[in-house]
C-alpha cells in the first residue's frame, strides 16, 4: 500500500502532461483535403521564452516584405511573393478547412481562373515548399546560389516570428492533382494574434 502511494504523484503527472508537437509536425505533404475533418488539434510548444522574443505584427510585416522583395517562386511561371496581414484572425488559427474563409478578404481572383469557393486545398509543410530555395541542389546556378541567402533569411522569420505556421495549396483539382494555376499559402499567427499571410502561385500543367 505504501509503495502505491509513493508512485501516486508521479501517475498523476503522466496522466495531465500534455505534449504539443510543432507547427510543421502534423502536416502531411501534398495531402488533398477530402475526407471528414479531424477534431485533433496539433499546438505548438509555446514558451514564455518564445512569445518575449517575437516582434508585434507591425515589425514582422515589414521584415517579411523586406525579405521577400525581388523573390520569385518558381514553377512554369514566376511570381512574387506578397506579404498581407489579417488583424485578429490569427485565432481560431488557420486550418485546411477554414483557410478559403481566412483568405477571402485579401484574395483576387484571376482572369479566366476558377472562383476562390470552388478550389480543392493540399496541405504542405514550409520545409517542403522552401527546400529548392534553402538546401544546394545539384541543379543549381549562379542565380539560384546567389538567391538562397535571401530565401533562408524570409524562412528564418516566419520561423521565428509565427506560430501555427503552415502552408496551403489551393487550385482546381484534377485526377493528376491540383493544376494548373495553384495559389499558395504561407500562413501563421503573430505574437499579437494577427493573421500573416505570405502568398503566390505556381503554375503546374
């Protein structure tokens, strides 16, 4: 009986220890969002080190969109990379099922592309997105070499400054996959709850 009762507390400390994976932990690449959602809630480890060292909304804004100045995200097309910020919709905190509904307000559609409500959405980790930016790759040049810096800098912020950061495909579907304009997402919330969105598109045909 006493032995039990010696082993009690530490029962009790397995049973309410809670362990939150990281942002990216939970993301599945390239997974098509089609089946019933799932009520698990993957939350970053947030620690009172983490939240004093992140900027308001204002500063990372204006890193991001140094950063990312002059980059393109390249597909069978090159586009820029925009920086916009949704006050306050930071929380709930963007998912594959909510992200249409968080976007609205800053998306434009484009010419002769299929309607925001209609797309399909895949979800994809940052790490896979920025792989061919960030890592050396043996197709490299010049050009891609002398950009990496700049693109390992904008991953260091959103990183650093983000929590819940993710990322979103979302284009028509197809029995190939989405194609062939494909809007993309960078997401994540501020230390103040604002919404950072970090948008282009790839063209895939």
């Amino acid at each position: 009986m006493s032995r039990f009762f010696l082993l009690l507390p530490a029962l009790l400390a397995a049973c309410t220890t809670t362990a939150y994976p990281a942002a990216d932990a939970g993301a599945t690449d390239a997974a098509a969002v089609d089946a019933a959602p799932s009520f698990a809630v993957a939350l970053p480890a947030l620690t009172a080190t983490t939240v004093a060292h992140r900027a308001p909304t204002a500063t990372v804004q204006a890193e991001l969109a140094a950063a990312a100045s002059g980059l393109l995200y390249t597909s069978e097309s090159d586009y820029p990379l925009q920086v916009f910020v949704l006050p306050g919709a930071g929380t709930p905190h963007v998912t594959a099922w909510n992200i249409k509904a968080k976007v609205a307000p800053i998306y434009v559609q484009r010419p002769q592309t299929l309607p925001l409500a209609q797309r399909a959405v895949e979800s994809l980790t940052l790490t896979k997105l920025l792989q061919p930016y960030v890592e050396p790759q043996d197709w490299w040049g010049d050009f891609e070499k002398a950009r990496a810096p700049q693109f390992q800098k904008l991953k260091k912020i959103l990183t650093s400054q983000l929590s819940y950061l993710h990322v979103y495909r979302v284009g028509p579907k197809t029995p190939w996959g989405l194609s062939p304009d494909i809007d993309v997402f960078i997401v994540g919330t501020t230390v103040e709850g604002d919404l950072i969105v970090v948008a282009t598109v790839a063209i895939e045909t």
